[in-house]
C-alpha cells in the first residue's frame, strides 16, 4: 500500500496516467466498440455533449491550475524577478514562433490547413517534467528549472494564443459581463477576502460569460488563478489561499481531469489511415513543428544569447544538456490535441493532426532523453578518465 501510495504522490505519476488513458483513447476508437465510443463523445448532456463539457468545463479546471502555477512561479518560483524570467521568456517565444513558421511553411499554402500553426507551439509539461524526473540527477539542476520556467511561459503563451486566434464569434455584451465579474474578484483580492466560497462562486459565473462570449471558456479559469490572494488574514490566522487551491486541485487535475481529456481526445480510428497518410501536409507540418522547430527555437536562442554575453552558461551544464532539453520541449501532447481540437472540425484533418502530435511528440520524448542519457555517460566516462590521471 505504502508503494502505491508513494507511486501516486511521485513526479511522473501524471505523465504516466496521461499516457495510459491516452493509449486507451486510441484502443478504443479502433475496437470493436469504436462505435459506442464515438457515440459517448456526443452523448448530450443538458446543453452541450460529453467532449464540450470536458474540452470547456474541465479543461477550464485545468486552466486554472495551470494559472495557479504561473502566478506561484511569478511570486515565488524560478520567474520571480527579471532576471529569471528573461531566458525561459526569450526561449519560450522563439520556442512558439519557430514551430509556428515550420508548420505555415509546410501547410500553410492550403487555407484548409493553416489554422493548424497553433498546434505545435505547445510544450506539455506532465510529459516534458516526467522524462526530466525518470533521469533524476543524471539532468544538471539548472537544465531542470529552465525546462519548468520554459514550459510556464509556453504555457502562458498559449493561453494568449487560444485566446486571440481559437474563439468564435465575439459577444460584446457577455464580455462585458465578464469584465464586471473579473473587477468583482479583483475587489475581493484587494480588500483581504481570502476565504474561496466567493472565488468559486464568481468563477463559475465568470466561465459562463466567457463561454457565452465567444472567447475560449478556459481562458476563465486563468483569470480566476490570478485573483486568487497568494496570502491572507483569516479569523487573526495567516493563510494562503492560492497554495490551498492548489493542493485541493493537484490530484484532481492530475488523475482525472488529464486523464479524462486524453482519453476522450486521442480517439483516432485507424482503420482508413494509409501510408501516404503520413505525409500529409498536417501531419508532415505538426511532426516536423514539434521535433524540428522547438529545437531549433529554443537550442538557437539560448546559444545566441551565451555567445553574444547577454547571460551565462547555466551552471554544470555543457550544450549537450541544453540540446536534449530542448528536444522534449517538443512532446506537445495535452496543449496541442486542445489547440488541435479548436483550429479544425472533428473529421480527417483534425485526426490527421493528432497522428502528427503522437509521432511528433513521440519522437521529441524519447531523442530527447537518449541524448541526456549519453550526456550523463560522457560526462562520466570523462570524470573517470581525470580521475585516473
């Protein structure tokens, strides 16, 4: 029991769960009950199906974790001041473009396609953090931290990005809506309210007028995080709300709600896939995106920045460690089957698309951790030889 346990609160828990039930999406869209499982995605329930209430309710849950996150990294984490914040951000953004410009260079000459750019710009953080803990210490420390500043920010700007380019039709009134409520929590923040009733409340009031404007209705879950108190004053006692939300979240997120997505979001069927599938302008365009485009981002920024002086070398890291790190930035997975899901229609292209993110993001995970994995033996081998002189 005590191993179960143990296994439940470790770092890799959540990359592996994902994983399970991201394997059983797909088993199950190519089983003999392949038809039931398509029919529960559109089971209706009350006015939207299954796979909204996840995609938009749930999703909206993990969006505010995800906020939670960033703000306790801005606070007290690896982005609390300038000078931490600048390569993760510069890294980050390079890290967004250039898988970005890979895909329109690839599918952008079709219109069909080109709203798909946004799919590989995403770095998953449950896969991208696992691979780093399965190596444990054979990963400098600083490679660590960067990964999960790198993968806050990327974080960040994909919420900007589903924000800006992935919603409907703009309802001005429900934005107003909106923008009265979020000046409400803003107030509560302000004025030491602390206890999360009101937060809950006005959160979810606030995910219906998001939802109703036309904006992304995850988006509301990241406005909630960042009214949250990070501290506060509760009957003389100190508390802090924001690391309680969070802790109340942690498993939910982690056993459920990832889980759940997955699960209802890798169903794709097989069976008229050919091999000439394969190079399919999405799929050619979401693979090459997330192997090629995030590395290269991410390995060109921070070389360019070491070599011109404007920061220095992370500590006990050698660019080998730099360039495996920036490989698994390239397992998009969760954030790029959610971008996936807005920029296309249920249909061959989007299916198309999730191949693209399992190959891409496959091929990003595992090249990644073989080249940390010889940069721990070289570096070994090394220290043997010097101690043998």
């Amino acid at each position: 029991m005590n191993r179960v346990v143990r296994i439940i609160h470790s770092d890799s828990a959540g990359g592996i769960c994902l994983l399970i039930t991201a394997i059983l999406g797909v088993i199950a869209a190519n089983s003999p009950f392949a038809h039931q499982y398509f029919e529960l995605l559109e089971f209706h329930i009350g006015p939207m199906p299954l796979l909204e209430w996840v995609n938009d309710a749930l999703m909206a849950i993990f969006f505010l974790f995800v906020g939670i996150e960033i703000k306790r990294e801005m606070i007290c984490g690896e982005l609390n001041t300038n000078a931490k914040r600048f390569l993760p951000v510069i890294a980050a953004c390079a890290g967004v473009l250039t898988p970005a410009a890979v895909y329109y260079l690839i599918a952008g000459h079709d219109p069909a396609f080109v709203h798909g750019w946004g799919i590989p710009t995403a770095t998953d953080i449950a896969f991208a953090i696992g691979v780093m803990t399965m190596l444990g210490d054979k990963v400098p420390s600083a490679m660590k931290a960067f990964l999960s500043a790198l993968a806050v920010i990327d974080d960040l700007i994909a919420i900007i990005v589903i924000a800006i380019f992935y919603g409907g039709g703009v309802s001005f009134q429900f934005l107003l809506y909106a923008a009265i409520v979020t000046a409400v929590l803003v107030y509560l923040n302000k004025n030491g309210y602390v206890r999360p009733v009101p937060y809950a409340v006005l959160g979810f009031v606030l995910w219906y007028c998001v939802l109703k404007s036309g904006i992304h209705a995850t988006i509301a879950g990241v406005i909630l995080a960042m009214t949250l108190p990070a501290t506060g004053v509760h009957q003389g006692k100190e508390v802090t709300p924001m690391a309680d939300w969070d802790h109340a979240l942690d498993k939910w997120v982690t056993f459920l709600i990832i889980p759940l997505f997955a699960f209802f979001n890798t169903g794709v069927s097989f069976g008229d896939f050919t091999v000439q599938d394969l190079f399919h302008p999405v799929v050619f365009g979401v693979i090459f995106g997330l192997l090629i485009g995030k590395q290269l981002g991410i390995f060109t920024t921070v070389y360019a920045l070491v070599k011109a002086g404007a920061i220095k070398m992370p500590n006990n890291t050698k660019w080998i460690h730099v360039y495996g790190t920036s490989l698994v930035c390239g397992i998009g997975f969760t954030m790029s089957l959610f971008v996936a899901a807005l920029a296309f229609d249920p249909g061959i292209v989007q299916e198309r698309a999730k191949v693209g993110i399992f190959i891409g993001s496959i091929l990003s995970g595992v090249i990644g951790y073989a080249v940390l994995e010889l940069a721990h033996k070289f570096r070994h081998k090394h220290d043997k030889l010097e101690l043998s002189n």
